[in-house]
C-alpha cells in the first residue's frame, strides 16, 4: 500500500493536505506536454487521486503575464482538481 505522508507548507495549506495523508493513493496522473522543438519535455502538473478526493501539483514558475510557465525545479501551485481555475494558475503576490 502507498499513502502520502505530509509536510509543513505553512498553516493553511496543510489543512488542504490532510484529506489525503494516510490514506491509499490510487492513482498518479502525469500530464506530459512538449516543452521546445528539440524534443524537450514538461510535466506541468500531477494529479493524485484517492478516496474520491485528490490534489493537483502544478509544477512550473509564474511568468511575467501571470501565467504558468515551464521550469525544471519549481512547484507553485496545489489545487483539488475541481477548482474551476485549473489549469491556469495565476501568482497570488
């Protein structure tokens, strides 16, 4: 069995984090786009799903427009797959 365990993102994030912590994952969604015309690859996000709940990981930075742009190393988002926002993750500074 694999369960998600948690971390500290800071006190209200963690209560997003809670419906899934401990309970069975049954399923990973990775969603592969192109990212340049070398041939190139980005994950802009991964779904976990569990119980009939789940959380998306948007993997990228914020743009300059706001908008979500390619990186190797940056996650800037977590939203239940329901959110009517998703995918288009904005900056909230």
């Amino acid at each position: 069995m694999v369960t998600l365990g948690s971390w500290h993102t800071g006190a209200l994030r963690v209560m997003r984090w809670s419906a899934l912590v401990g309970r069975r994952i049954e399923t990973v969604t990775l969603d592969y786009r192109p990212w340049s015309d070398a041939g190139d690859w980005w994950c802009p996000a991964i779904t976990i799903t569990s119980e009939n709940t789940g959380v998306v990981l948007g993997l990228g930075e914020v743009g300059s427009d706001g908008d979500l742009a390619p990186s190797a190393d940056n996650v800037v988002a977590l939203r239940y797959p329901s959110d009517a926002s998703f995918p288009i993750l904005r900056s909230h500074a």
